[in-house]
C-alpha cells in the first residue's frame, strides 16, 4: 500500500469521522447550553476548517496533484497527532 493510499485511508475512516463526531458533539453542548460562547465559536470554526482541508487533500489525492514529499509529511504529521491521543 502506497503512503498516498494510507493517507487517504486515515483521512476517510478515522481523522474526518473523528472532526464529524466532534463537531456534532460541540453542537449538541451548545444547543444545550442555547447560546454558544466565543470560545464554542472559535473551536467550531477551527473544527470546520480542518475538515474542508480534509476534503480538500482528498480531492488532491483522487486527481494525484499531491507530491510524494506532501502526502509522507502529511502523513507523519497525523500518525504523530494519532499516538499522542
């Protein structure tokens, strides 16, 4: 398996389910709350944007517009945020 496959891979069945799941989370905070706070704001913001870039390194990856130097640090990079969790 090629590291731009792995890549896809994590960003489809871990890190994007992950940014969903935390995303509904802080919707459902504040709905409970019936206000949002800046700082609710802010992270929902921060949560949205990941994903957009999520989507957005996938559609590099589908149309292999990503160099192989991109996808291996990309790749380091969320392995590390991974084991840290």
């Amino acid at each position: 398996m090629t590291n731009a496959e792995k890549l896809k891979n994590l960003l489809e069945l871990e890190v994007i389910p992950d940014l969903e799941v935390a995303i509904d989370e802080l919707f459902e905070a504040i709905d409970k709350a019936k206000k949002a706070s800046p700082e609710d704001k802010a992270d929902l913001e921060e949560l949205r944007e990941m994903r957009t870039e999520c989507f957005a390194m996938l559609d590099e990856l589908s149309r292999n517009e990503m160099e192989e130097d991109e996808i291996d640090e990309i790749l380091e990079e969320l392995m590390e945020l991974k084991t840290e969790e």
